[in-house]
C-alpha cells in the first residue's frame, strides 16, 4: 500500500527540486538525504513520472530530467515585493518572537526570487519604512514561542496548558484549554478556546500568559469556527446610550467607539448626537465616558448618569483624602 502521508508528498517535492538543481541524481544520494530506503525513492520517481514529469534514467548513472523541462519559477512584481515591506515591518512588531524569525526566514526567501534590479528598488524603500510598536507589551516576553505554540496547537487539535494571570487575580493558574482560534482586538492580541476548568468558552490575553505547553491531548470537543463563537458575544444583552458630544471631540473618538458598541451618528448644531448599544455601562462605557465627559451630555439613559455620578464621587473623596506619607 503506498504511503500518501504529506511527509512523503514533501520529499518528492524536493526530490523533484534536487532533479532540477544538477545534472545527473543517483538513487543513493537521494536515499541518502532522505534517509529512506533506494526501494522507496524508486517508487517516488514512479510516483513522479505518472504525474507527467519527463525523467530520464539510467542504470548505474542516475535520474535527470528531460533537457528543457523545468517547473516555472515564482516571479513577483514590484507593485507585489513593495506590499511585502509593509507587512514585514508589522510582523516585526506585532507578533512574537518565534513566528517573528519563521517570517523572517521566509523572507529571505521570497525576495530571493526578484531581479536584481528589483532587489535594489525594495531596499530603497524597506529603509524609509517605520512602524511604530505599541504601547505596551503584545507578548510576555518570557514566553516567546506562544503564539508558535498556539498555531500547532490549533492546527494538530491538541490541547494546551497554559500558566495565565488573570486580571483579577493575584497569582496566576494553570489552564487546560483547546485553542479553537486568535484574534488581534483593541491593541491586544487574544487565544478563544474551550478552558477546561471553567468548563466553557473563554478568552485569554496573550501578554498574560506567563507559561505555555503544548500537549499530546487531542481536542475533547468539536469546535465552530472562530468567527461562530465572536458572533455570538456581539449578540449579548446591550443597553442603548445616546450622548450628544461636541464636533470638535467627536472626531477623536472614532478609534475607540467601536469597541464600545458605536451604532450611528447624526449632526445637531454644533453638537453630534452618537447611539451606542452597550454591553457594559456600569465600569467599561462610564470610565470611558469620564475621558471626554466635559465636552458631552447623557441623553439616555438615566443608569449612566447615576453610575457616572457615583464614579465621580468616588474620585472627588480620592482626590480630598490625605496622603498617609505627608
């Protein structure tokens, strides 16, 4: 019975890269590299001359190719090697750091590829190209291979351990959980999975995990989709708030108002009158709010003034207390 595993798909790829690199291949040195025996590379070069690659061989002297035939190599445009410095720089910044190398090595090989005169023309730009990191750390950097981690995880089905601190806790614990898909939110990378001693779905913020293990447990569970699961938290239970909000300010909310569940806008005057329908108005939507109450009015509802009040007083008694070193 032939082996059709995908190591076995990958050797005859390169056993075909091998027959184009030099004139004249023998068996033994094929088997050799591979490590495999010279019964399995003949059935390899049989599996590629049925697949309508010309081979030539010859007892005693070796495999070639037929003069001529060779697989068309990947070309890019310039236009195509410029979108590659743009998403390099990202990656340097925004994700970790082994994936980060595993990028870079790929790279390397991409822009092997170009015309020399191409070659020059990326150079003069990748130098001209910054991105800016974010604030804060994306990653522990204890932990340099999560994301790496993550990915075989999710890509083998197997569970992983986790050490994670949670916001609200003081030492951080030991989580089982079935990675079922990452997603960049808000400045902040997150893991979804099903966390086993929750026994539910959670979500995990990559620069809290302090710890990572990649196991041989395979998944307990069948997942959905990522975008499933990302879905459903957006049909939770909301609560509609109206402000009308000065037009100068207004513009400097559009990166965060999403997040707090922006719905539309519409002009009144001088003011802007923005609907949100809000997951959170007691903590996340009020201490929001706070940053450019100054400049705004609560229309609605009534829950929002009160707990914006009550924030407030709490700040105001802060403020007045006396600081125990003076």
């Amino acid at each position: 019975m032939l082996d059709e595993s995908p190591k076995r798909f990958d050797r005859i790829i390169a056993i075909l890269i091998q027959l184009q690199s030099k004139k004249i291949v023998r068996a033994q040195e094929l088997a050799d590299r591979f490590e495999v025996s010279l019964r399995t590379i003949y059935r390899d070069i049989r599996t590629l001359e049925a697949s309508g690659v010309p081979i030539y061989g010859e007892a005693g002297i070796g495999y070639s190719l037929v003069d001529g035939y060779r697989l068309p190599p990947v070309m890019f445009t310039r236009e195509e090697a410029s979108s590659f410095i743009a998403a390099e720089k990202l990656m340097e910044k925004f994700i970790d750091k082994e994936l980060g190398q595993h990028y870079q090595s790929a790279m390397f090989k991409l822009k092997s590829v170009l015309q020399n005169s191409d070659k020059d023309w990326v150079s003069s730009i990748e130098s001209n190209v910054v991105i800016q990191p974010p604030m804060g750390n994306l990653f522990n950097e204890n932990v340099p291979n999560a994301m790496a981690i993550l990915f075989k995880s999710m890509a083998d089905k197997t569970q992983v351990v986790l050490n994670y601190q949670a916001f609200d806790a003081e030492v951080s614990s030991e989580r089982t959980i079935e990675p079922v898909g990452i997603f960049h939110d808000h400045n902040n990378w997150y893991v979804f999975g099903f966390c086993h001693l929750r026994n539910d779905y959670r979500q995990f913020r990559a620069d809290r995990i302090e710890g990572i293990q990649k196991t041989d447990l395979p998944f307990a569970k069948e997942h959905q989709p990522l975008e499933t699961y990302l879905n459903k938290e957006k049909e939770c239970p909301t609560t509609k708030v109206r402000l009308l909000v000065d037009k100068k300010i207004s513009k400097f909310l559009a990166s965060e108002k999403k997040y707090h569940g922006f719905v539309a806008q519409k002009n009144v005057g001088d003011l802007a009158e923005m609907t949100f329908l809000s997951r959170d108005i007691e903590n996340g939507f009020a201490r929001w709010f706070l940053m450019f109450g100054d400049y705004a009015t609560i229309l609605e509802p009534e829950r929002l003034k009160e707990r914006v009040l009550e924030l407030m007083e709490t700040f105001k008694d802060r403020l007045q207390k006396k600081n125990p070193e003076n």
